[in-house]
C-alpha cells in the first residue's frame, strides 16, 4: 500500500487500489469530506463501475449552521415506502402520507345494463368519486341511476333521466359514514363546441352494511333501472 | 322498460373487459317495477319548461290576461299522465 501523507494535516491521496477500512469513535468520524471555505460544502462522490458517472452526498451550506446526525433505519424497507425522519434525525420507513387522489378505473356506460370495475382496493379510499360523462340509455321510458359497492345495491336514485337525454355530473361517497352528494345535469348530450346545461343536487345516505374500507376486494357498478346503456362513461376516483 | 336479461360489464384490472348475461334478481325486478310505475315523473320532470320560463310565462301571462303558462303544464300533464310508464 501506497500512501501519501502531507505533513500534519493527514492523508492527501491514496493510492486508488487501496480499499480503505477505518474506524469512527465516540468523538471522530472514520472520513471527514471537508469544503472548502466559499466553494463548496464537503461532499462524497460514488462512481458508476467505470468511473465515468457519479453522484455526489453534498452537506449544507455554511449558512444552514447545520449540526445534525441522521441514522438510517434498521432495515431496508418494504416496497413503495418512503423514508421519514422522528424530528431528531432517526428515520424510519413509512407508507406515503394521506392525500391524493387515485384514478381508479372507467366503465364505458356504451353497451350493456350493468358497468362495473372488480377488484378495487379501497383500503386507503375515503371519498369514492364517480364523474358521469353524458351517461344514456336506450329505454323508451325515464329511468333512474342504480348505483352498487361491494354488492350492496341503491336502487332509483337521483332524477329521472329519459332515453333522450344524456346526464353528466359526480356523485361522492364518504366511505368512512356512507353518506353522499351528487350534483347533475340531465340534458341532451352535448356533443360540440362548448356548451353548458343546468343542473340538479341532491344527497345520499348509501347503506352499505359493511366497512369498504377493510376490503382490498371491492366491486363498483352503475345502470339504470335496467335500461340498456348506449352513451358516455362513468370514471371512478378514489380521494385518499 | 328494463332490458329482458341483465348485461353485466365487467372492468377487471388488468384492462380486459367481460360480459355476463344473466337472469334479473328479484330484487332488481321489484326495482325495475317501481322505477318503471314512476316514470311519469321523469317524463314531466324533462318537459315542463323551465322555472325561468315558466316565471316568463306567468308574467306575460298577468300583463295580457292570457293562460299560456297553465295551458303548458296542462300539455305535460296531459302527454305524461300518471301511471303511464
């Protein structure tokens, strides 16, 4: 082994097949990147195997007067976890925090008298958000919206809509006390340019008769009292 | 009118796509029957004018002493009666 040693103030450079072993204390790190006074904080750089790319472990700036020490977790972590500090430096692995919301799936509401999604994961889901896009159907009388989660079925609510109009709106669910809204508007599809048409509100109160919120499992489904679909889509999001 | 049989869709996960013919429940029938015994209401509900007409209506109505208003609803009512599906 080759090594250099400058003077007093300790090794400047060693020889690059060197593999280093050394020894931190109570009081003094193994290695010390020091900066370098208005250049540049002390920093570790880790090469690709060819030396040709690297990244950089940059402390704070002089400014930060930053004097901290993070300790890495005991583990390496499950999939998708996110690493989260205690507030004095020991950081654990978490699950990403609440918020958000999740595109959870679309029904084309252009076929058939049922749509519906399986196999929803609505563990983490508190508001489950249905968007109607000019939802129709062919039945020659006015039907009402059928609305299913997890097997459990409400039947005829919101407003009528005929086979001539197509409706468009949300409904939301508070799956933590199966209470809900919608607003809608029933009107013939609008189908260029930029249109508007008025609107309808009401509220639901869904008795779903079990925690959704416990199944990874879930199946949602929309119809209409039975009438075949032919226009529009219904999307489904959940807000975490 | 529901469809004779139930056309389920079903969206799995993985992006496919099935489709399940099947006999309605009772329960989905006795909702078919119910929605269908009010149809009327949605079939008013989407053809009286709407309240800002219908205001017009009346107003014009009280300033030329005529029943345009009344005689609107009355056409609703009579092209919806209750109980027609």
């Amino acid at each position: 082994m080759a090594t250099i040693v400058n003077g007093s103030t300790g090794v400047s450079q060693v020889q690059e097949t060197v593999t280093l072993k050394v020894i931190s204390t109570g009081s003094v790190p193994s290695l010390e990147a020091k900066g370098t006074s208005g250049v540049t904080s002390g920093y570790l750089k880790l090469n690709c195997s060819e030396n040709s790319h690297g990244i950089k472990l940059l402390g704070p700036p002089h400014s930060a007067g930053a004097d901290y020490t993070l300790t890495f977790p005991n583990n390496d972590g499950d999939a998708g976890q996110f690493l989260q500090s205690n507030g004095s430096g020991v950081m654990s692995w978490a699950a990403a925090g609440g918020g958000g919301v999740t595109y959870l799936g679309t029904m084309n509401t252009t076929s058939g008298t049922e749509q519906q999604i399986a196999s929803l994961d609505l563990t983490d889901v508190n508001i489950l958000l249905f968007v109607y896009n000019q939802v129709s159907h062919t039945s020659g009388s006015a039907q009402r919206l059928t609305l299913g989660i997890g097997g459990n079925t409400l039947y005829g609510w919101g407003n009528t809509i005929s086979a001539a109009q197509g409706l468009a709106g949300m409904l939301q669910i508070d799956l933590r006390n199966n209470i809900g809204a919608w607003e809608m508007s029933q009107q013939t599809p609008i189908t260029s340019g930029n249109q508007w048409a008025s609107s309808y509100a009401g509220h639901i109160i869904y008795s779903l008769g079990n925690n959704l919120r416990a199944s990874s499992n879930t199946t949602v489904k929309v119809g209409m009292s039975g009438a075949t679909f032919d226009n529009g889509s219904v999307n489904v999001y959940g807000l975490n | 009118m529901a469809a004779d049989k139930n056309t389920i869709v079903t969206n799995h996960p993985d992006g496919t796509q099935t489709t399940e013919v099947v006999d309605w429940t009772a329960e989905e029938l006795a909702a078919h029957a119910e929605a269908d015994a009010k149809a009327w209401e949605g079939a008013r509900q989407a053809a009286y004018p709407s309240w800002q007409d219908q205001l017009d209506m009346q107003y014009w109505d009280g300033v030329n002493d005529t029943t345009t208003w009344a005689d609107a609803i009355a056409k609703v009512k009579a092209d919806n009666p209750k109980g027609d599906a």
